[in-house]
C-alpha cells in the first residue's frame, strides 16, 4: 500500500501537456479566485503539485489545501516513526512544509482517521466538514481525487465520492476537476512495473478535457514540496518519482471535470 501511494506521489509531481486549445477567454485579472485541493493524506497534493504551485504564483488568486487525515498510519519502515500520534505530528509538519513549498495557504487537516473511512460515521462526519469547509472557503474551482482515486487507494477513492456527492447538490461549485493520470504517460510496461496494490486503471486522454501547462519552476517547487515528506520518501524515492512523472507527464496537468464539458486550458475559465 505504501508502495502505491509512493508511486502514486511521483506520478503527481508532472501531469503532461498537450494542448487543447480551446476559445477561452483571459481571466479576470482584478478579482481574487479561490482553488481549492481535497485530499485524503499528507503528500497527496504531490499529484497536483505543479498545478498548485503554477496558480499559486499567479496574481489574483488563492489556493488552499484540504486533508482530511494527518497521515498517521502510513508508517514505513525505514523512518523508524510509530504508527499513530508520533507519525501523525511528524506528517502534520510535513503537510505544512509542503504547502510552504508550493506556495498555498497552510493546510488545513480535518483530522480524521487514516484508512477509517469505511465506517459509516466516520464517513458521514467527513461529508459534513467537507461540505461545511468548502462552504467556508468558497472555493470557484475543486481539484481532488477522481474516481480511480489517483493510483486506486480507497481512501482517495471515497474523498473524491464525498466532494463529489457534495458538488451534484449544486450546494458548492459545480466546477470541481479530478486530477488524473493520462493513460498516454503510462506504458504498459511502465504501468506493469508499477503494481498497484488497488484496483487502477489511467484515464483515456479523451476523457481528461481540463490540460494546463506549468513551467519548470512550478515542477521544481513540486519537487521541493516532495521533500518535505521524508517520513514516506527517502531521497533516493523523491529521485525516482521525480524521474517518473517526468516521464508520465510533460509539463502539463492533465484533469477532467466530474461533469464533462469542453476542453479548457485553466481551472476558472470554462
Ligand atoms: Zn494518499
């Protein structure tokens, strides 16, 4: 399990671009736009992590960053960190140096239990702080998990449910975006190295409309970000996931929205 969401992590750090050009026009350059990212555990924004840092960087606009849990089961064995109170502060701080990385606002940890989300109550007390932190934000774009949850992990997989059953109540923005893998970045011999413990397939590049390029600098602070995660990741690690989303991806993040539509090249802009 450890091993996927590792994977998964590298993966996220590049998403490849091609471009879809489409009739769009310049954002509004005087409001102030709010991107927000959900996801299920800290270092989950590596697969978003370029596009956070590119609209992070961008004049006008905000980003936050959502966990619903503080990551405190995903021990692994060479940090020597117990699983629970211990590894959850370290990840805490982790979350924290990351989001510093990327250039968002500090995140934001629900708290919830790491792999506890197939309980009911847990489950129903997760879609109300969902549904009541995004209101409070106010977000005008969504970036999570879709439903492959990433690279398959069931806890991704239920908070892209979660916002998800939250957007189609029309009581949030209807813009909410999965952040995918393109099936065009994924070999099949790649794709059969990778072992993903959790049922995954990558999305058909027809499927993902959403396209937006990032420069070297935005991957280069996903890269960063990546490091702050040193209890998931030894260095060696961080080197070959950043090889592997190089390779996955071309400097563009590839998203689809929950609800189909045309093809953009921005998060705002439909
Ligand atoms: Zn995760």
């Amino acid at each position: 399990m450890r091993v996927a969401r590792t994977w998964c992590a590298a993966i996220a750090l590049t998403v490849a671009s091609s471009g879809l050009l489409s009739a769009q026009s310049a954002p509004a350059p005087t409001s102030t736009r709010k991107l927000l990212a959900i996801f299920a555990h800290p270092d989950d924004e590596t697969m978003a992590g370029p596009l956070l840092a590119r609209y992070a960087r961008q004049p006008g606009v905000s980003v936050s960053l959502v966990i619903a849990t503080n990551g405190e089961n995903g021990m692994m064995p060479f940090s020597k960190i117990a699983a629970g109170a211990e590894l959850a502060a370290v990840r805490i701080k982790e979350a924290a140096c990351a989001a510093k990385a990327l250039g968002t606002g500090a995140p934001i940890l629900l708290g919830f239990p790491d792999g506890g989300f197939s309980q009911s109550r847990v489950l129903a007390d997760v879609a109300a702080r969902l549904e009541q932190t995004i209101k409070d934000i106010g977000p005008d774009a969504i970036v999570t998990w879709g439903p492959e949850g990433g690279y398959g992990h069931p806890d991704h997989r239920l908070i892209s449910a979660l916002v998800t059953q939250i957007a189609q109540t029309a009581a949030i923005t209807s813009n909410v975006l999965y952040a995918s893998l393109p099936k065009s970045g994924l070999r099949p011999e790649l794709l059969a190295s990778l072992k993903f413990p959790s049922p995954f397939r990558p999305t058909a590049d027809e499927h993902l409309n959403v396209r937006i390029a990032y420069t070297a600098d935005d991957a280069a602070r996903a890269r960063q970000a990546l490091g702050c995660h040193a209890s998931q990741f030894t260095p060696a690690t961080m080197d070959q996931l950043t090889s592997l989303t190089q390779e996955i991806n071309r400097n563009t993040a590839f998203l689809r929205t929950w609800n189909g539509g045309p093809a953009r090249t921005d998060v705002f802009v439909k």
